[in-house]
C-alpha cells in the first residue's frame, strides 16, 4: 500500500497541473505535536502568494473527501524555493550536473555537510564531483540533498 505522500501525491497532481503548475513534491512530517502536509509546486513563471493560496483553495476540499490523512494536519502549499530539496530519483535525475550541498547524518572525513557537483546516482550511492575527484556517498548516510544557489 502507498504511503500517504505517495497517495495525497495521485490525488492532487491532476488537478495542480490543470490550474497550470507543476507538482514537485509531497511532504508529510511530525514536527513536536503537529503534523504538516507540505506541497510543493512550481512553475516557469515562478510561484507567487496567489499562486499557493489558489492550489491550496483548490486541493483543501480534494483533500478533505479522500480523509487519507486521520490525524489534525496543517497544510502547506509553497515554491520549491531557490535551493530546492532533492528527495526521489526524478529531481536527481533532472539535476545532473547542477552544484549540490550534501548534509550527512554523521561526519565523512570530518564534514558534515559536503558541496560538490551532482555527477550520477544509483540505488546505493550519490556521487559527486569535487574538483578533479568524484566522490560516492550512501544514500543511507544522507540527511538531505539540496541543489545550492551561490548567492
């Protein structure tokens, strides 16, 4: 059986892309005593306050009548974001070769956190390139995997 992202995900994609935008991901976390159903959408234009207030109005009642969700939960709707989160194979997929900060659960050779450019993946591991080097990091050893903006 699906997940409740993977199932809110089925739910809301078709009526999210008929309102014009993309669905890029479905996030739902416990953070202290409240749950929160995150979506994230995009588009080429960019996502503006209207934007998300418009998908959530249209997606909150979508939401309602299916009840996967048993617990009290807030709902989010936002952009990507400028750095935005890499968390399936598909945003992998589309960031090959795109500059990536790589956040670890525990240190590799004193770091934590490990910036380089995103060369392949497979099942077991992310690699990367720093410099001249490639560098392979288990995905079970990844907190996170953000694609990096230089400000």
């Amino acid at each position: 059986m699906a997940n409740i992202e993977e199932r809110v995900e089925a739910l809301v994609k078709p009526k999210i892309e008929t309102l014009g935008y993309r669905l890029y991901d479905v996030e739902y976390a416990k953070e202290g005593k409240d749950y929160f159903l995150r979506i994230y959408i995009e588009n080429e234009k960019g996502i503006s306050l209207t934007d998300c207030e418009k998908v959530t109005n249209e997606i909150n009642e979508i939401l309602d009548k299916a009840d996967y969700i048993k617990e009290g939960y807030f709902l989010e709707v936002s952009s990507t974001g400028i750095e935005k989160i890499l968390r399936k194979d598909e945003h992998l997929n589309n960031n090959v070769g795109t500059e990536v900060e790589i956040k670890l659960f525990k240190p590799i050779d004193k770091q934590k956190s490990i910036i380089g450019i995103l060369s392949k993946f497979d099942k077991e591991k992310i690699y990367i390139n720093i410099g001249a080097e490639e560098k392979g990091i288990e995905r079970k050893q990844i907190a996170q995997i953000k694609t990096k903006y230089n400000w």
